[in-house]
C-alpha cells in the first residue's frame, strides 16, 4: 500500500530536503507539493536539483491543498502550524518541522516566542529514551530543532546515566548557513559568509536553548541550566556541536565511554566512533546519521562530547522521515540515506 | 540474483564514491574492497562518510583478491589495470576508472602518458551516439576521464547534428578538488585553495585533451581541435565546463536548442533546461545528473554550452555504475542517485 | 599638502575598499563618507573592518556633502554620477567607479543599460597604450569594470603587437561573490554559493562584453569581436580570467612571451610570471596587482592568457586610487597595497 | 635609523606574514630571508603573494645567515630555537614565533612538549597587564600562540577584575587552516576541508591549554582551570573563540561591560564592540585586530566572550611585530595593519 504525502513549505531548505527524501522512499507516493509566495512556480524553478520532480507546480498552501494524504509535512514559519493542523483529519499524520509543538512548558514558549503556546506534541528524536515509543501511532509529531538533536543527543546518554552534574552544562555549535534559512538577508550573503565564522545569539537568548534544557532536564531527572552559543560557519550543511558537562564526583571517568556505547548500541542512526577517531561533519552531509565522540578533560573535570549531524537531514527532514516511518510501523530506516556524501 | 562486486583503490576518492553507490545498489553484493598502502585498515577510518561498511577492512590489491567476482572496479593510478585486467577472467565485467583504456589512438596516448598503450575498452558514456549499443554485454568498459565527460555531453549533440566547425572549440572548466585525488600535496593544501582560483595544464597539456577531441571529432566525422583549460574551484566536487564552438555558416542559430534537446530527450541522466536558467555545480553534487544550457553568443558567432557534472560521480563512480547496469541488462538507474544534494 | 577626499556608496563593497584603501594613504585626508539608505549610521556597523573610521557616521549622498573636496569618489549604481558630476566643480577631481562614463559608443551603452549616454572619461587603467598619459590632470575618470580590467590586461600585449586575430576572442572569467554587490539577494546567499559554481549572463549579454571588445579594438586598431562568459566562484574576492584568442599566421608562437614581457616591463602592478608559474587569485587578494602568464595551445592555435586580479582592489577601488595618484601627480604606488594576503 | 631584520622560516605560513607585514614596516631592512629544505627558491615561488621580494632567495637557516641583524624572527618548528638563539649577539632582539619560550613551568612543558624546557622569555602580548613594560628593551621575546591570544584577550579582564570563577572555564575555538601549517598531510587537503568541520585535540590534550591557563591564572592571582577545544572551520584565516567563565557570586552581571572595556580603554588593537553588536572573523583578517563582544548568560551565571582575531596576524606575526617595536622603541603601530580585508 502505497503512502501518500503532501509537503508543505516546499520552496525553503527544510521543504527541500524533504522533498528529496520522500522522493526515494519506496513505500510513498508525493502528492500536494505546496508553498506561499512561490505557489504557482515549477519545483524545477525553485529546487533545481530534484530533478525527478522538476516539472512539479507549487500549489498554494491551504487547508484544501493539505487534505486527504496520510501524512502531511508542515515546514512552515512558526506560528502558522497549529491552525492548519487543527483542520486536518486526527487520523492524518501531521508532521510539524517548525518550532510550534517542541516545547512543554507554556511559560518557556511564550518568552522565546512571544505568542501563545499551540500545545506539545510527541517529540521526533526517537533515539532519546522513552521517545520511539510514544512515536508509534502518533498523529501528530513535532521535529526537533537542528541544534537540539544534536546537543540531545550528545549529552543525554550521560545524564541518563547519573553521571553528569546538572547545573552547568555550556554548548558551542557551528552551523552551516542552511540552518538559517533561504530569506535573502545581507549578513547571510556568500560574500559575507565565505572564509569567516560569526557567533550569534549569545548569552541564552537563541530560541533552542529552552529545547535542549527541556530535554536534558528530561533525561537528568532534574533541571538542567544549559549555556549554549551557536556560530554560524562558512559550509552550507551541517553542524558541529561541542558539548561539555562537569563529572559527578565518585565517577570513573574511564566509565563514562560505556554510557555513551550502550545507549546507543541498538541504534541504526548513531554512532560512537572507536577510541582516537573524531567526528567530522563531512562524515554525515546527506545522510541521517549523528556521529560522536567523547573524552574526559582533567583540567576542568568535564566531559567533552563532540557530535555531528547534518542540520538539514537528521537536524530536520531525516529524522522527520524517520519519525514517519516509526509512526506508521514501516522500516524505520526506508528513505534514509545510509551514506554521508564525501569528500 | 545477487551480483558480486570487487572494488579495488577502496582508499581513494573515486572508490569511495563507487562504495557509495554500490552499497545503496539493490543487485549488488559487495566483496573484496582492496587498497595498496592501506591494506589492513578498516574501511571507517579512510572512509568515515561509509557508515554501513565501516568495519569492513581493506585487502590487498592483487589478482587473487579481485578474482572470483562478476564485476571487478578499478580505481588505481594509471598503468596499473591492465596487468590486473589480463589476469582476470575475461567473463569478469571489468570496468577501469583509470585513464588506461579510454584512448583510441596509442600516439596520443604515448605523448602524454608516456607510455605503451595498453588497448582501447568501450567508452562508459552511454550518452554518446552508439556507446550504449557497444557496452550492452561488454566485459571490459573505460570510465571516461572527469572533464570529458562534462564536454562531452556538452558539445556533441552539436557536432553530431552537423552545425559546428571542427576547428575551434575552446573550453574552459571549473573543477572541485576532488578531481585531484587524495595524495597530500602542498598545492591543495585547505589553506591554499579556500577562497581562491588557478589554472593549471594550460596550453593543450592536460591528459583529457586527446581524450575530448577524440569523443568530438567521433560525433563530427572529422578532426576537431580543441584548446582546453582546467582550473582549479574552491569546492570539493562539481565540474563546471563552459564549451563553445563557432557555428557552421546558414546555421540559424534558432535551431541550436533544438538539436541539443532532441539529442537528450529520452536520456534519464541528461537534463537541458528551459530558457532562461542556467546550470550549477550544486544541482548535481551527490547525482549522476549532467545538467546544461546553451546560448548563442552573436559577438563571436559561437553556441556557448555550460554543463554541469559531479566530477565524482556522473564523472567517476556514477558513469561506472551505469555502465555496470548497461553491461548486465540491468535496470540502467539501478543504485544511482536520482536528486543532487543542495544547498 | 593632504589632499581632502569624499567617499560616496561608502556602505556598499566599492566604497568600503576605497576607504580601506584611502585610510592608508599618505597624502589623504578624508571628509565626507557618504550613503543614501544608511546615512545617519556609523560605518563601524556597516564596514566593520574598517577599524580606524569605526566611529565615522555617513552623511547623505548629495551635491552638498560631496563638495568643497579635492577628490570625490562615486561608487554608485549606474545612471546617477552624471547627474552629481554636473554639479560639482569642474576643478574637483571626481572618479567615477560606476559604468556610466566607461564606453565611448552611445549607441554600445544605449543596448547594454537601456538609458541615454553620459558621456566618455578618461578610462582608469593606465596600464594601457596612451591611457597613463590620459589620465595625468584630468579631473573625471571613469574606473574600468573589473572583468574589463583582467581581461584587457591578459590581451593587450597581443593586439597592440599585432600578434592576434581580431576575430574570435573568447574569454572566460571566474570572479569572486563581491562583484555582485552588497544587495540581497536569494541566488548570493551563502547556501547557494558555498561549494559551487555557476554561469550567468551566457551569449554575450553581460554588460562588460562591450567595454572589453571597446579596449581590445583600440589595442588592434581594427574591430575586435569577443565572446565572454562570466561565472560565480565560491570565493568572495578575486577574478581569475581565461582569455584566448587566435595567432595570426605567421608568428612565432615562441615570440609571444617577449611581447607580454616588454608590454609590461616598467609596470609596478603588472607581472608576468615567470615561466613554468601559473596565477593564482590568492596572490593579488588585498592588492593592487594583476599577475599572468600565457602558454600557446598548439590545438587550436591560441594563445591562453590567465591573469588574476582582486576584482575590488585592482579591478575597482585600487584602480580608482592609482589613477587618482596620477591625475594629481603624486606617487602611483601611494596608499596601494603591494602585496597579496595570503594565505 | 633603519633596523635590519633577518626572518628564518619564510617558506611557512607564519614567516610569510612576517615578511609581509616587514615590506610595509617604514623603519625596517629586510635582510637574511631563511628557510630548511627551500633554501635556494626563488621566494616568489614560496610566497607569491609578496610581490616586492619575488626575486629574493632564500638563505639557508644557519646562525652564520641570521647573525648581524638588528632583529632576527624564528619561525621554526618548536625546539629549533634556543640553539640559535643561544648562539646569537645577547644584544641582537630575538624573536621567537614558536612555542619554546612561552611556559613558565618547565613540568607543564615537558608534559605537553616531551622534551627539556629552554627556559622562559618576555610574553609577546602587550595588552596583558604589566606585559608591556617587560617588552620594553627586551633582546629576547616569545610570540604566543594564536589560540591563546584570542582566549587571554577575551578573558583577561574578567580575572584581573577578579569577576570569575577560577575553576571552570570553557573555552572552544574555531580555526582557519593556515594554523595548521603548510606541511601536506592528508586532513588538511582542500577535499576534507571544504565544507566542513571538525575538532581535535579535545579533552585538554592540545599544547595550547597550559599556556592558556598559565596567562589566565597570572591574571587571577589564582590557579585558573580551563577546558579547551579547538576545531577546524573552512576557511583560511582566523580565530573564533567563544570563552566562558563562572561569574562570581556578588557580582552585579550589569558590571561586567565596564570592566572589559577599561581594560582596553586604550588599547590601540584591541576593540570592545558596542553593545548589539557582534564579531566575526572577516572583520581582523588581514590586520592586527582583536575584536570582542560579551554577553552575561543567566541560563549557567557565565560570562560568554567571543573574540576574533586574525591568527597569522594579531596570532603570529602581527604580534611578534607589535612587540619588536615595543621592545625597539618604536611607535607601537608601526607596520601592522589598520584595517581588516573584507569582504
């Protein structure tokens, strides 16, 4: 049985590499393709290399447009998912890439945000403890941040564990310029952008702060006070994710490489890399897959956890389409790519 | 039925890219992956991008690692296949991505390999007049060379149809550096090639130039001359070839278009796109797509081709693949990546 | 004696190198740094680099503020210096970096920019045949284009030797991401530039084309007819220029060196490499200079000229303070950079 | 007076941005030019982006060559220098661009360095406090490294105001390439760089933490902790170094702005930014800048600084020129350039 599938907000980075994914899964069938300003335009036009679906034509993104697919992607400004979801079928899986459903605590939302909380939806990183459970059935599910799977899943293996204390967790990022979106804006000019780097967003004011803290909170079993600054690179793909946390006291640092191997033993989309080999995000552009690497550092009693995810695939459409594909008990890894494009 | 397939300089970036496809090809079972210097490694560590075969390890090249498989891929340095080639069993397909077995002509290949020719294999550009026909059953194919391959698509339609004069083509190309190869060399050092271009094998002295006029004075029925300049791009993948010829007189140049999308229509690979966008190196990074425009250019009474490839793999391992599909009746797409990976 | 200086479309790329450039130079002081939709802001937000005039607020660009100055520099969209140059004193040396006074056929400027002549200036590049003595006491002087710039300088040599064709040139340029301005737009965002390449205005339809066939007619002192293909580089400084054009029959391909050499013997800013030495962008980044080198393609019986220049430095605001320096007599060198910044 | 100088190591990237920034020093002779296994060259096939001494060539780097300069720049790999050093005139300034001479503790030395400590000379970064006095007649001085530069700058004055927490501080660091060095070797190749990201040296095993710690605690009056971890960005110049330290309890967060910038107050290379505004590293690349931006983050009580510095400039050579005039008596300028290169 085929699936049918209708994407959303198809002209934007997000929507693309949905659209690419989709487009070699074999059990779904890409009905609507929709966008706002562009509706009307060939995807060809627009995203030029999807060249099995060039001759496509955007349609407008309505509720009409949306209904009567199975699943329906939402990549999308924030704000505008909650309403269109609320007029699509309970038994349409919709799917939200955008901020809306992510976080659980109203308060939080309304201060990054600044609007009214939608509500919180099953969270789409099923690698996280007790997630790919509530992930199957689900109807409606929100996708994580880029930054957020990242740090998640760099540092929850060790809270989890009771090896990490809660309070002061600090967090570098770097950011290929993809995460920041396809509106043409001066300081993302290529001329402004090439051969240099650039923090933004510092001092706890970047909207996925609150993301990472709600679920390393989670996994710590407590509050986690997160201090995270993310940077923006000069690649188009990927993000490098530098993630530090202090040791309890009483922990063999020599244990803490067993927490992080046996959380993600079973997992198809993460890897722990052997002993002296460090991560790099070339290794995971194009693919799903989230690649670390930990150390203990003496001179501050911290672990050092360095992990790369490619911020458009498993930051945003992989693990959307691998939400998908748990929520509706298929393979979890059909339409997934496998392997990351180097060099 | 399973096809066992061999894959020998495993290390390089051409036989990274064939591992790549392969491993995502549903016919295909991969065997012996060999190497020279890094015999013994595992596969995870020169390839960290392969995740589902990083603990494979590396073989020795030799006769009796490769033998014993339906298809045996070459990546070495040029001299090394046909030795190897000899040995196998000729009911083995062997297809050489090396320069060994492209050219036709043992003069040329004398003058800028130095050299003796080691023989003349069908031309795995299937795009070619008559070259598809040729590799149906074939058991020894060439990959082409990286820069023909974007010129060769570019320009033969032209000459094919008769409307260009054979003795002035001037091209000029872009490549990523991965077109380089691995070797460490100062001159492609990050730090010398980020944020800047240079030519090199200028004058008519890069080892594609007899291989280019070859294929084009083929499709013209007489010699053609061309001068060809590669340069150097700060990218890792993509070939960007700017083509141009001088138009036969009482050619109308309205009629250019018409001959190049009649000579791709019902190719799978080859897109011409509709007036007015042109090509870029990221519409077919990660696909074995060549994608071009033309425009005549009145100033210089010249069709001015752009032509786009992924020098790895419409260029390498994709061009290797579908050659391998042609030459064992399969499906000609199977295992190749249909979308470009972008931004 | 300083001489006062006002800079226009100082928020812009050109105006920001003019300044870099005028903030070391000896004889200079500078007055008004003036913009149109950021006057009122400090040039510290938008030209962070310029460290030393951080706290320089920028002045409307009107008559007003740019008179009562020894020199005025214009760097401003096409269409609007004539008007401002009318108007300031004939005595004021104003340098036009814009297009308007660049091309001495109306009837050439009517079909590439669609509006009415402003008149021809002295031409920036004293580099060519007659042009230095041109430019000693002028008091308006339009800058070359940065294409024009390489591209004059790879060819010139030859046809004021009489060595070349004047038939069929052909030229291909590859230039860096700052030649197409500051404004905002989706296809120069970083996403889209970062590693890859791109052509843009094919088939002799970029308004450079006859600002180059302009200058090289005037070395040959017959029509010169050209076919020149620009391309986006993922770089965001510098031009690399392949320029080719035919030998006339006759000459001894062994005598073209010698020509370029003695054409350029007693230049500053000029060098020819050395043979068996290729250009590359990366040497002229920050500077002032154009550096080449050519080699004969016995292929097609051209000579390929490869010459590189920053196109913001040399190819702009470089060459707007070298012809500065000789229409008012001073050093030519003075306040320009004499060497690359590399790496 | 002219001052002569000698300069070991010019094959390198580091000797190259000496003898850049010396061609343009208004009080410096450019004697002996050395290098190993380049003695011989041409330097303007070493470093053709110094167009005024193409045509000088290498010396062999003996204490026979370097001896008779006023000043002599070692930029050799570490351990080479204080067997020349030793062997020149006590009275000669040297300069030591490599790592012998910056650790006080000979333990910490020998730990990271594995060899005998060569004792400790004057710290080459004048804006520490009491650094610039020690500087003053110095005949012996040690350049420091380029990512304890950016990481001093950024938190000295939080220590020196005795505002932080000496226990936990967390720094990461970007890179370009060129700190790497010009040595070939497969990680550093264009291919693996382009486009991506990646760490090393992590869990406090890179040489720079203990120098790190070393300025930080003299700065504290205390012990200071640091974990440190450095990454590797495309690009080829520059340093972003997100620095972060515990705040103390008591201080008012509102407080920590004055305290950074009076410690620059005076400072002619070091910029504090206005407030809203932040650094990148296209601001200092090419100029002797460091640029810094702090923001209190409540989410951990820390401080965030980020600081961008040039590393071949202001992190080498611009340093090592800054602190020869210091040491000369010199107008403390002098040679080093004001502004950046951007875009």
């Amino acid at each position: 049985m085929t699936i049918s599938v209708a994407v959303s907000g198809a002209s934007g980075y997000a929507g693309g590499e949905v659209l690419r994914l989709l487009a070699g899964h074999p059990e779904v069938s890409i009905g609507a393709i929709t966008a706002h300003s562009n509706a009307g335009s060939r995807l060809g036009e627009l995203q030029p290399h999807l060249h099995s679906l060039a001759d496509r034509v955007l349609a407008d993104t309505t509720v009409e447009t949306l209904a009567g697919h199975d699943v329906v992607f939402l990549a999308l400004p924030h704000g505008a998912s909650a309403g269109i979801a609320a007029q699509l079928d309970p038994g349409t899986l919709v799917i939200d890439a955008g901020a809306d459903h992510r976080l659980e605590d109203p308060l939080a939302w309304e201060k990054f945000y600044g609007s009214e909380h939608a509500g919180t939806w099953p969270y789409g990183l099923p690698e996280l403890p007790g997630h790919r459970e509530r992930l199957k059935g689900a109807r409606r599910i929100a996708v994580p941040g880029c930054y957020p799977t990242s740090s998640l899943l760099a540092l929850t293996p060790g809270f989890s564990a009771g090896l990490l204390e809660p309070e002061d967790v600090v967090i570098v990022s770097a950011s290929g310029t993809s995460g920041a979106g396809k509106a043409a804006k001066p300081h993302l000019l290529g001329s402004e952008v090439l051969g240099g780097m650039s923090p933004y967003g510092v001092g706890g004011s970047h909207r996925h702060t609150p993301e990472i803290e709600q679920g390393l909170s989670a996994a710590a079993g407590e509050s986690v006070a997160v201090s995270f600054t993310p940077t923006l690179a000069p690649m188009a793909r990927g993000i490098l994710t530098t993630a530090t946390a202090k040791v309890r006291p009483g922990v063999d640092p020599a244990d803490l490489r067993a927490a992080w191997e046996s959380a993600y033993a079973s997992e198809h989309f993460v890897r722990v890399l052997p002993e002296g080999q460090w991560p790099a995000t070339k290794m995971v552009v194009g693919s799903n897959y989230a690649v670390m690497q930990l150390a203990y550092d003496p001179h501050a009693n911290r672990v050092i956890v360095s992990c790369v995810i490619d911020n458009l695939n498993k930051g945003t459409a992989g693990g959307a389409v691998q939400s998908m594909n748990i929520a509706l008990g298929l393979d979890e890894t059909a339409g997934l790519t496998q392997q990351g494009v180097a060099p």
